[in-house]
C-alpha cells in the first residue's frame, strides 16, 4: 500500500462500561485543577536528517533523465573546474541506498554577433561559449511522446545589450556520466519560458516570451524550431499554464494584465495552437483581480479564480468567445494554491487569510473547510524562515498531485468505502524550506532546497519545473543549499509537535505560565541535541536584530549561550531559539529569563518577649526567596512575608536569618535575642522613677513616729518625786 493511502480512519464505537465513569469524573476533574504544562522533546530524533550536497545550488528540478520511469535529482551549479561557469549534475541513488552524484556537463550557450565581431574570448568550433554563473539559466521538465525529460536553457548576457541567444540542451545519462545533448539553439532573446502540451500529441511545445513578441518552439526530431511568433503585450505578467481552458485539445497558457481600476482593466490574455499548429491569442476581462488556477472537472477544463477579497468564481471561456462567463460561484473567499484529482474528484484548494485551507468540489461548493496547519509550523510563521506552502513540484511518485501546507499534506480525493475524503496526513513544518520533488525507485528520495541561515527567505528560488523567468541571472540564488532525505522521514512529523524542551545549564527552569522561566545570575546554556547539521538560530530581547546562528556538529549536541556576559544588575528578558533539521523539520524553544545577581531584601521584627522561651518572629522578603532562621528553612508567603518561633534560653544569644533566590543571591540578618523576658528593652528611665516613687513611699510607712504623754485620769493627785 503506498504511503499516500495510508491514513487515519474512524475509530469504532465501544460501549463504556459503568466501572468507568467514576475514573472518567476523576480525570475531568483534575483536569481542571492541575495547570496543564506543555511538554517538550529533550532531544530531536537523530534520523530526522538528510545528506547536504557540497557546493551551493543555482536550481534542481526532479525528472526522468534516462527513460526508465524512475526520476532523478538534477541541478544546476557552479562547475567543478572552474567555478565562474555554470554545470549540470545528476545525482542517483543506489542499490545501498547511498546518492551517487555523476560527473557534471558543462553548461554552454549559444554565442552573440557582437561576441564575434568585438574582440575578447572567442567562441568554441560549435560557437558557443560556457555559460557563466551570472547568466540566466534554469532546468525543465518537458514530455517527449507522453515520456518525462528533463532540459537545460540557457542565455548570454551580451555586454549592456538585451540577453541573446537562447540555447537549448537534454540532460542525459550517458556511460554513467551526466551529458547535455543539443536540442537546438533558435537564438534571440527570452525572458521567460513555459513548457506545455499545446497541441495534445504527447510532446510538448516551449512557450518563449520576449519584450512584446511571443513565439512557440515545437519539436521537429532533430531539434526545436520556430512554429509561429505573435506580438504580446509588454504590461503582460508572468506567463502561467491554463490547462485546457478553451474546451478543444491541447493546453494553453496565458498572462493576465491589469491597466487601472475601472472595468475592462483586469484582461486575461490568451495563448493557444489551432489545428494548423498557428498562434491564436485571444484577451477577455476577468471578473476581478485575483489568482486563476486550472480545474479539470467533469464537465471539461475550466478556470478558478479567487481572492482574500471577492469570492472564489468558476471560469468558462470557451475557444473564440469574446467574453469569460462566470459559471459559479462560491460562498468562501481565499486563493487558489492549486488542484487535486480531475472529474467528479477534481478539488480546488483555496488559501483563506492566509490561516487556514477549504477544499471546494468541482462545483465550488465546500468539501472540507477550516485545516489548519501544523502545530509545530506555527511556531515559524512570523520569521524569514515560513513554513512551506504550495504545491509539491512534480507530485508524488506516480504524479499524484499534492499540496503541503504548513506541515500538513493533502493528496487527492481517495475513495473510503461508500465515501471519497481528501487524503490527509501531517509531515515536516519545512520552515525556510523549499522542496524539489520526490526522485528514485517509490519516490523514496526526497530533494529539498534550504536557505544558508535560518534569518534568510527562499522565496527568490523557484522550484516550478515547467518553466519560469529568465531574465534574472541564476548567481543570485547561490546561497541556496540542497539536500536529500528520505521522504518517509520528510513525511514524519516533528516530535512533541516541535516543542524542545532543551535541558538548561547554569540556570534553574521554573514552569510558570505557558512557558519556562529560567532564573540565572548571568550567562546560562542550553544543551541541544540534534542530527548532525541541523542549524540554530537564537534571538533575545536584548538584541532582537541580530540573531546567532548556530549548527550542530558531528557530535550531535552543542551548548547554546543565552544572557549576557556580564550583568551589574537585575533584568528581565525572554530568549528563543529555532532549530532547523537537515529534513526540513523544525523545531522551537522560547523562555522567560530573569537575571538575578542583587541579594533578596529582608527585614525580620523580633516582638516583646511573651514571657516565654520561644520568641515569635516575623518578616519581609522578597516573594519567591528561601528563608532560613539558624539553618531551618521556614515557609515563606506569597507576597514575601513569613513569620517563625526561635527557642531562646535567659541568657542573650545570637540568632542568625538568612533570605537566598534561586541562584544563590543571600542576604544575612544577625539578632540578638534572650527568652522569658527580654531585659534588654525595657523602659529603664521609667522603671528607675517608678522604683524610687515605690521606695520612698516604703520608707515613708516604714519610718517611726513620737508617742504622746498618758492623759491624767481624774482624781490622781499623784506626784513624780525624785527617788533617793
């Protein structure tokens, strides 16, 4: 069973049995009263990974180069002998399932007049001359007799004068080594190129644009010949592949110009074959601006539109019709990324305020609405490396088409029993990364292009593989980096939805909120594990403009710093740190961070003694520090308040309180306490006074007073006579 099939199916239902429902209160219960606390991955799985090739990438399309229905790797780069010039390599997998890069061709272009007649280096026997890595150029798919190839254009950039001189090479495999084998050069100029089947006979035809003429190159046997030249509009855009939209055989390909805001002002220009193998141009106007992609449903081809403005619309514009009829139209707005499946399965895909997919029928009625991406892509979304959104170029390994978007993939409507549901499975975020195509036996391989530093975009790379733009030389895409995987590992999805929990040294993890906290008194690490060449990008509020970049090495593990170097006082700032895998996983951490390096305030009041042993005290700290009175640690209150007994004896001793943080900060406080009574701080002024008032007045009753002389009772006559 191929891997695109295989998805998650509806479980069936189970009676619950009575013994439980009490269990299932109890989980519903703590579940609302214990924080939910996301848990993360303390290392990323080492076979998330891929093999980068050496040299940097100008472009790379997946195709089969040799005809045996098994795709190869091809890219575009800087030649091994002399790396100012453009080559062609093909890159196989072998039976040991190792990648096997063949000896590259060079790349040559067709020679200029003014090359010839104006000194400087002459051009070979053949009057070429060796493409230059600022010269454009770029790698197609093209279909010979409904068979895959792969081909090579390239063009000169003649002194300050219009690029000339359009050559046209097959890239082959020939004795084991990569070979380009001429296909024609009609010279002139280009701008941008499209292949395409425009005449329904297996073998497509190259679109070539040019200032304002067009001109159609069809395949003679012997090489590529001019079929007929039209003139086109210089204010035309980007040439696109409309499929068939004129209801007769045989593809077309069209541009869309836009003069002003008015009616008639949106045009959609035309480009087809007749039987006579003559152009036919043909312009109507659109309906409104917006992004146009080809719908093969039942009833013939079509052509939708959409934008996050106006609701989606199904196109009919009928071989010689001077006006567009809209044929549908759809209650969601978004843009068309693109189409699953054909017929009655045929899918149109819109991307609604860039947040979220829904899947119209063929009818443009809703089919699926609301996917959402990836958990671990959301993480990316607001940095220069976005997850991944498009097609994927070429399809799968039997061309299925399929759409990835965010770190989820779509593939076409598969039929489920009675039913028909769109395929649907999660895989990498691919943040900052590009995908080539899958190649080899089964689609096992896997190209993908990636950016040199996680702070840089792809988005200048294009990956289309039926044609493009070329006037813009291929140097400037040569930061770019390809890579192979396996893609059942490309299929996998990051672990722990990409959360990584990286174990921090130096510093203490608080799980506070939604995210850690990390307490530190200065620099502090964090210790990643990952596959080899996986790149790490930190930023922190402290330098939000200039992000480190990091990779990790041979050993799997490296040490990232966090804080700054040196801190003089408190601060508070949050850190995150995004890793990219060689396979396009990614992953994300993200902390508060308070650097402490200032003591926790304490203040501890002692009361009068209660006329006991054990003293109570209390006191203030910082909320969040540790307090200990005599080495007992006691409990602190949440606003940095704590109170504790200190047993004492009537002879004065010292007791020691000490208030400490996380990180070691401390604070002492010394106190000399007695118990019973604490002697020390009574009022002695008021004490001596009240003393001395209670001894006087002692004195005062205790002092002896005169007695007075006996009253004389009447009648006593008596007489005191002096004794002899």
């Amino acid at each position: 069973m191929p891997w695109a099939r295989i998805l998650l199916g509806p479980m069936p239902a189970r009676p619950r049995s009575p013994r439980l429902l009490p269990a299932m209160v109890l989980v519903i219960a703590a579940s609302w009263c214990w924080p939910a606390s996301a848990q993360g991955a303390v290392a990323i799985p080492r076979r998330q990974t891929g093999e980068v090739l050496p040299d940097a990438t100008v472009n790379a399309i997946v195709g089969d180069v040799d005809g045996d229905g098994v795709r190869e790797l091809v890219r575009l780069r800087s030649r091994e002998s002399n790396p100012a010039f453009l080559g062609v390599e093909v890159i196989t997998v072998g039976s040991d399932r190792h990648l096997q890069a063949h000896a590259q061709a060079p790349l040559d272009r067709g020679a200029g007049v003014e090359e010839q007649i104006e000194g400087g280096p002459q051009p070979d026997e053949n009057n070429r001359f060796p493409a230059r890595i600022d010269e454009p150029a770029r790698l197609l798919a093209w279909h010979l007799d409904g068979a895959e190839r792969v081909i090579a254009v390239a063009i000169g950039k003649v002194n300050a004068r219009p690029p000339c001189c359009l050559t046209i090479w097959q890239v082959a495999l020939v004795d084991g080594a990569t070979a380009l084998l001429p296909m024609g050069g009609p010279g002139g100029s280009a701008d941008r190129i499209l292949a395409l089947d425009m005449d329904a006979d297996g073998t497509d035809e190259l679109v070539v644009a040019s200032a304002q003429v067009i001109a159609i190159l069809r395949w003679t046997g012997d090489g590529f010949e001019v079929t007929d030249r039209s003139a086109w509009p210089a204010r035309a855009g980007p040439l696109m592949a409309l499929g068939d939209s004129d209801g007769l055989p045989g593809d077309e390909a069209g541009s869309v110009i836009v003069s002003g805001t008015g009616p008639g002002s949106i045009l959609l220009q035309r480009l087809a074959l007749d039987t006579a193998a003559q152009l036919r141009t043909e312009r109507a106007e659109l309906p409104f601006f917006g992004a146009l992609a080809p719908l093969a449903g039942p009833n013939g081809g079509r052509l939708a539109i959409g934008s996050d403005f106006e609701r989606a619309a199904l196109l009919r514009w009928p071989a010689g019709a001077a006006t567009i009829e809209v044929e549908e139209r759809s209650l969601r707005r978004g843009i068309p990324l693109g189409t699953l499946g054909s017929g009655e399965r045929a899918r149109l895909v819109l991307l609604r305020d860039s947040a979220a997919l829904d899947v119209l029928g063929a009818d443009l009625r809703p089919t699926r609405l609301g996917i959402a991406g990836g958990v671990a892509a959301a993480s990316f979304e607001r940095t220069a490396a976005i997850p991944y959104v498009g097609l994927l170029p070429g399809g799968l390994s039997r061309g299925e088409a399929a759409l990835i978007f965010r770190g989820r993939m779509l593939t076409g409507v598969l039929a489920d029993g009675q039913r028909a549901r769109l395929g649907q499975r999660a895989i990498a975020s691919l943040p900052g990364v590009k995908p080539i195509g899958v190649f080899a036996a089964d689609g096992a391989w896997m190209g993908l292009a990636v950016t040199a530093s996680l702070a840089q975009s792809p988005v200048g790379f294009e990956t289309t593989r039926d044609g493009g733009q070329l006037t813009h030389p291929a140097g400037p895409s040569r930061g770019m980096t390809l890579i192979v995987a396996e893609t059942e590992t490309v299929l996998t999805p990051e672990a722990d939805d990409g959360l990584l929990e990286a174990p921090i040294e130096d510093g203490i993890v608080q799980q506070q909120g939604s995210r850690p906290t990390v307490l530190a008194r200065g620099m502090f690490f964090a210790r990643v594990r990952g596959p080899d060449g996986s790149r790490l990008m930190v930023r922190t509020d402290l330098s939000p403009s200039e992000p480190r970049s990091l990779q990790i090495g041979a050993l799997g593990v490296v040490s990232v710093p966090l804080g700054p170097a040196e801190s003089v006082s408190d601060e508070a700032f949050s850190a995150s740190m995004m890793v990219l895998t060689p396979s396009g996983h990614g992953y994300h951490a993200e902390w508060d961070v308070r650097i402490m390096v200032e003591a926790p305030n304490v203040e501890v009041d002692v009361p009068f003694a209660p006329l006991s042993f054990s003293v109570p005290l209390t006191g203030r700290t910082d909320p969040g520090a540790h307090v200990s009175i005599d080495g007992r640690e006691v409990a602190v209150r949440a606003d940095g308040t704590f109170s504790a007994q200190a047993v004492v004896g009537p002879v004065p001793r010292d007791v020691q309180v000490e208030a400490s943080d996380a990180v070691g900060n401390a604070q002492r406080r010394t106190l000399s306490v007695v118990g019973f009574l604490d002697y020390r701080r009574l009022p002695w002024i008021p004490v001596v006074a009240l003393l001395t008032v209670l001894a006087g007045v002692l004195l005062y009753v205790r002092a002896p007073r005169p007695a007075p002389a006996s009253a004389r009772l009447a009648g006593d006559d008596a007489r005191l006579e002096e004794i002899e």
